[in-house]
C-alpha cells in the first residue's frame, strides 16, 4: 500500500506526468523501428545461400528444354528427324549438366563464408567444368548414335560461335558483379550469378535453332 501511494502522488507531479506521456508517446510512433532493432529482420532470416534452390533458374532451364523439344527441322522442305532430335538431345545433355553444376555448386561449398575472390574463381571454373563436361558425353552419346567425330566438332564449334557474344556477356557480368559494392555479402553474389546464368538459358533454344537451321542436309542420311 505504501508503495502505491508513493507512486500516486509521483504520477500527480506535472513534470512526472508529461515526462511518461512522452514516453508513451514516443514509443506508439517508432514501434515499428523499436520492433526492427529488437528482432532478426526477415531479410537477414531469408539471406540463405541454400534457399537458392528455389531460384527460378531450375524452372528456366525446363522451359528451356521444352521449347527445344518444340522446334522442328526441315531439308529441302522435309522434316529433318535426325538434326530434331540432335538439337533435343543438344538441350538435354546442356541443361542436365548445368541443372546439376548449380545443385552442386550451392550445397557443396560453403559459399555463405567464402571470400568474395574465391567465390569469383569458383564461379569461372565451374562455367568451364561445365562446358567441358556437356561437350564430353553429348560427344560420346552422339557417336553412340553414328555421327562422325568431326562432324560432332562442327556442330559444337557452330553452337559456339552462335553463343559467343552470351559467352562473353558472362565475362562481363562476372567481373562487374564481383567488382561492385552493390551486392553486400556472398547471398546477393551468388543471387546475380544465377540471374546471369538464367538469362543466358533464356537464349539457349534461340542459339539453338541457329545452330540446327545452318546445318542443312548434313546429317539427313543418318538413322539417328
């Protein structure tokens, strides 16, 4: 009882009582930033390197792979069965290796605590794994199906040419991701590697539909 009445003739003292209305006050209109400094922002709980997995690119390179699917090649105004479905398997090979590079890529290193110059290397080496990779069994599987060695090196170094200027976009894009104080901290890094890469997917049925129209006839006798 003592210390109610105490503090009954405190809150009737003028100053004491404008001094907590402000208080209150104060509090009512900056909850919001009180709230932020006291609790994780969501942004901090959503910057996972691994919550990548849902990036959109997985959904790119499917799309990707059916409007290759969808595309039909002619000779001499006949369907071409056996350049359609070189360019199907082409899509198939490159997007599977790559699909699987990236899964790879985000749960197999520690990203979250790699150096941005590290991370950058890593980026470029696995680019050239990659390629190297889909250019190996998609020879391989190619042979299997009867096309001459230096026809299969023709048609990878047409696609190749069809893809430089993507090709070197990537270059570009690296250095400048990696060289900018934009991107604070590895999750936004890897966040625009695979907007970049996604990007170029987006143009791989353009390049190869390219790459397939310019061969003509060359492979019309082959029982693919």
């Amino acid at each position: 009882m003592e210390l109610l009445n105490t503090l009954a003739e405190a809150i009737t003292n003028q100053y004491i009582a404008s001094l907590l209305i402000l208080i209150v006050a104060v509090l009512f209109f900056y909850r919001n930033a009180i709230t932020k400094l006291i609790t994780p922002s969501k942004k901090e709980e959503r910057e996972v390197i691994t919550d990548l997995l849902d990036h959109d690119i997985f959904s790119t390179l499917e799309r990707a792979v059916v409007e290759v699917n969808n595309s039909k090649f002619y000779t001499d105004g006949k369907f071409d069965s056996t350049k359609t479905k070189m360019c199907s398997d082409f899509a198939k090979y490159k997007t599977r290796i790559i699909k699987n590079g990236v899964i790879n890529m985000i749960t197999q290193n520690d990203l979250q605590n790699m150096s941005p110059d590290k991370l950058k290397r890593l980026v470029i080496s696995l680019q050239l794994q990659w390629h190297v990779q889909y250019c190996k069994e998609l020879a391989e599987h190619w042979k299997n199906k009867g096309i001459p060695e230096p026809s299969i090196i023709y048609v990878v170094s047409m696609f190749e040419k069809f893809r430089y200027d993507v090709v070197a976009s990537f270059d570009h894009r690296i250095n400048s991701i990696f060289g900018s104080t934009f991107h604070q901290g590895n999750f936004e890094l890897v966040l625009a590697v695979l907007e970049m890469w996604a990007m170029g997917i987006d143009l791989l049925p353009r390049d190869m539909k390219t790459t397939f129209e310019a061969l003509n006839g060359k492979f019309k006798e082959i029982n693919y």
